[in-house]
C-alpha cells in the first residue's frame, strides 16, 4: 500500500497535469518513429542529450524490443562507435533494436565501412561518426533539432484556496501549472509541466505532428 506521502505527491502530480503531457509526449514520440525519425533523432528533436527516454518509451509501447541485455560479446561493438552510444546512454544492442538491426550483421558492417543501411544509420544518429569513418571534410546533412521559443522559465507562485495548497504558473502562460504542499514542490511540478510542454512543441515542429 503506498505511503501518505506518496499518495500526495501523486495527488499533485495529476493536478499540475503531468500525465496528460506524458501520455501525449510519448504518444508524438511513437508517431515520429513511425514517421521514419530514429531514437536518436528524435532524442535531439525534443532537446535531449540522453536518448535512453525516448527508447524506453518505443519500448514500453512495445514498437521497438529491449534490445539485448548483459556484457557484449567480445568485438560486438566497433570501438568507433563507443564515445558517441555513450554519449546518449545507448548500449550497441538497443541502437541496433532502434534501427532493426542485427547486432553481428551491423558490427561487421561498420568495421568494414560497407556501404547500405548500417552505415546510412551511422551518418543520421551520429555525423561526427561517420566523418571519421568516410575520412570527409564535411559534416554530412542529418536531422537538426528545430527552433523553437526559449525555454527561460518565469512564473509567479500563491496559495490556492480552493485546492489547499501553493499554486505555480508560468507567466506567459496561466495554463502550464505545477501544485504542492511547499512552494519548492509547486515550482518543481511547475517545471515538469514546462519541460514536457517543451518537448511538445519541439515533436511538433521538428516532426509535422499536431492534433494528436
């Protein structure tokens, strides 16, 4: 049974209209890939370093698997290809579940620069990667994340008679809230809501998607 304390903290949780943004979050987040956006790209789309999110989202929707868990297996990885899956919390098995791929089949494929898929894959998650592997002078073309408004937050902070607790608001916009029992929980929840209002708008415009 959960505890007071989590009880509340989920009570404010739906307040400040988090599993809403969640739900619609991951829901963009399953269209862009099917769209034909990698992990990867849309992990730089929506303004985040890490992509473990975005894969452990297509995971749970069950439209990409897990990947295979555990040590690689010894020369699995192509070591040029380390710093930048770890760059954005990606083992090689989950980059090749993202894309499809057979681990083997996409290992050997980047060792031996091999034209084809694997390495098309390589040139639009990771260009600095594939500059290194084509010896180019140039970065080639690859998915940028869009421009969008800034993501400076302002907001004002009061009690709410009606909900018994402190209410947050972003300043340019009343309807991006965040509830708590504290001001500091009010503003984090508040923050929340902002970051994953963000994440919406940056789907939409890096990825065509609306209306969802």
């Amino acid at each position: 049974m959960p505890s007071k304390t989590a009880v509340i903290a989920y009570h404010y949780h739906v307040l400040s209209g988090h599993q809403q943004l969640f739900d619609q979050v991951e829901s963009r987040i399953c269209t862009a890939y099917q769209n034909g956006f990698s992990v990867v790209e849309i992990t730089r789309i929506i303004g985040s370093k890490k992509a473990d999110y975005v894969h452990a989202v297509l995971v749970k929707h069950k439209v990409i698997s897990q990947g295979k868990r555990g040590r690689p297996a010894k020369d699995s990885v192509p070591p040029v290809m380390s710093s930048y899956l770890s760059r954005r919390s990606l083992s090689f098995a989950k980059w090749c579940a993202g894309w499809g791929f057979d681990i083997w089949d996409a290992g050997h494929a980047i060792r031996e620069n091999a034209d084809g898929p694997v390495l098309d894959a390589v040139r639009r998650d990771f260009p600095g990667c594939y500059v290194k592997l084509r010896k180019l002078k140039e970065y080639p073309d690859y998915v940028h994340p869009p421009q969008c408004r800034s993501n400076k937050l302002e907001a004002k902070v009061f009690w709410d008679d009606g909900e018994h607790c402190y209410r947050a608001e972003q300043i340019e916009n009343s309807g991006v809230l965040g509830f708590g029992l504290s001001m500091e929980d009010a503003i984090r929840n508040l923050k929340v809501s902002h970051n994953f209002g963000l994440m919406l708008v940056r789907l939409e415009a890096g990825c065509g998607i609306t209306g969802l």
